[in-house]
C-alpha cells in the first residue's frame, strides 16, 4: 500500500532557493527535523535544528543530527553534504525507531554553464522511485531532466511499499536543482495496525462512546495517516518547535477549521484545538 508524505517549505527557504544570490561567496545551511535534533557539523555540536547558519564556507562537510528526545529511540542521521557558493541547501530528516522509516531530502542548487535554462537532477532511496514533475510522470530514479521550465514545481516521488514524497520546489535559470530524498519504507503489518488511544488522547473519542476512527463527521474535516511513531503530534501553533498538545493516532479524523502552509488545525475535543502537519493528514472537502 502507498502513502502519501507532503513536504511544503516555508516562503522563507523558497526565497533563499530561488534568490541563490548572495554579495559574498559564503554558502548557507538550513537544517528542519521532527522532532528537534542536536546539529553537528564536521564533529562540532552548532544547535538544534530548526538550524540555520548563512556565513559557511563551501566545500564539502560531515552534518549529523541527533534526536533530542528521551520518550523513544530514534535513529540518528549523518552524511557529507556540498555546500555550493552562494546558495542555501535545505535538509530535512523525519526520523523514525528504524533507518528504514525514517524519511527525508536534501535540496539544492548548483550553478550550470547554460544560464538560460532550468534543470533537475533527482535521486532517491530506493532507486527506481517513480518521478513526476506537476502530476506528469517523467520516469524513475536516479533522473535527470535538461530542462524544466524556470519557477514553482510539485515534485513527487513513490514506489509500493514507501510513503510517497511530494516537494515543492522553484527551479532557476542557469542552475540545476538537486533533490537527493530519502523514502520511508511502510510494511504491510504496520498498515494494518491502528494504535490503542492513550489516556492522554481519550479526549478523541466522541460522547456516544466511539472512536473517531468510527464516527462519521461533517465536512470539511481531516483523517491522520500512517506514521513512522504510530501516532502523530498536535501542537499549539502550525510549527514544529511549537509547544506539543496532545497526540493523535492514525486512522482518526477531525474537523478542520483552518490551514496554513503544511499545517492543518483541527478540534480534537472539546474546546480543544491544535495544529497538525499536513504531511500525514489527508483534508476531506
């Protein structure tokens, strides 16, 4: 079974993205997580994410995140990343209690000889991941495209058995954009399991005594997905640094009162509302 995974960055790294220009030559790093991670860069601890440093040299270095939490081992990331002159890379890592459920990507930019034209380069774990470009299928990984038209672009990237990615991304005349994604693997078993409510969550069943996995809700509202932790937060404001509220469980659906980029708020009780990330939830109209 395939699942959907979204990925909408924020105004600000699509700006950095499609500027790519600096006065000076340093490159810039920006680091997001979920949950929040330590940052280490080249063996050196420089904060937690989400991370972001402007004045960086370009070459190649060692990041390695680190989770910061005590409630359940994650499995840590770490890789040599090029930072290119004058460009911001953006790292993304949705960590997991396995290597295998863990998701992310890393998406840059790097200058060509052909300033006319906007190009993209996508590899992926698993290779031979299906690769569409705005809902038009352009082939399979690793996948090269001489030319993609300049500006905003859905990318999306599957294969069965793995939460599908899809990124927004802009391309640039005279760059070649560079998305390196990492898939999280869903096995059949795991789809299948709908977690027991904690007694934190009870406040998700309705009065009539069913679950909100049961009941059937006006629309517009939201049903959570299948999560790499089994359960998915809800926080106080439509960010991941945002205080925690409550947690939900897959399968459960809500009402939606507002969204935002990559955020959906929803009533989970009563007078109870929270935001959640649209990337495992799927908004019913």
């Amino acid at each position: 079974m395939r699942k959907k995974l979204f990925l909408l960055p924020l105004a600000s790294l699509v700006f950095f993205l499609s500027g790519c220009s600096f006065k000076k030559s340093p490159s810039a790093l920006q680091i997001n997580s979920t949950p929040t991670a330590n940052v280490f860069i080249d063996g050196k601890q420089v904060g937690k994410t989400p991370y972001q440093a402007s004045n960086l040299s370009a070459g190649e270095v060692l990041i390695k995140l680190i989770p910061d939490t005590t409630s359940e081992p994650l499995v840590s990331w770490d890789g040599k990343i090029k930072l290119n002159e004058g460009v911001l890379t953006l790292i993304e890592r949705d960590f997991a209690s396995t290597e295998a459920g863990s998701s992310g990507q890393i998406l840059t930019l790097e200058k060509t000889k052909n300033k006319k034209t906007a190009s993209l380069s996508i590899v992926s774990d698993p290779d031979g991941s299906l690769v569409k470009i705005d809902g038009e299928a352009k082939g399979f990984t690793p996948l090269l495209l001489g030319e993609i038209g300049e500006g905003d672009h859905q990318i999306a990237i599957s294969k069965d058995g793995f939460l599908e990615k899809i990124i927004k991304a802009r391309a640039v005349l005279g760059y070649q954009l560079v998305v390196n994604a990492k898939l999280a693997q869903v096995s059949e078993g795991s789809l299948s399991l709908t977690p027991t409510p904690s007694r934190q969550d009870s406040s998700s069943s309705t009065s009539s005594g069913r679950s909100n996995t049961e009941q059937e809700i006006a629309k517009p509202y939201v049903q959570i997905k299948d999560t790499p932790t089994g359960w998915l937060r809800v926080r106080m404001e439509p960010s991941t640094t945002a205080t925690e509220a409550a947690k939900v469980n897959p399968g459960e659906k809500f009402p939606l009162l507002d969204e935002q980029s990559g955020w959906y708020k929803i009533r989970y009780g009563q007078n109870k509302e929270g935001w959640v990330s649209s990337q495992y939830a799927t908004k019913y109209e």
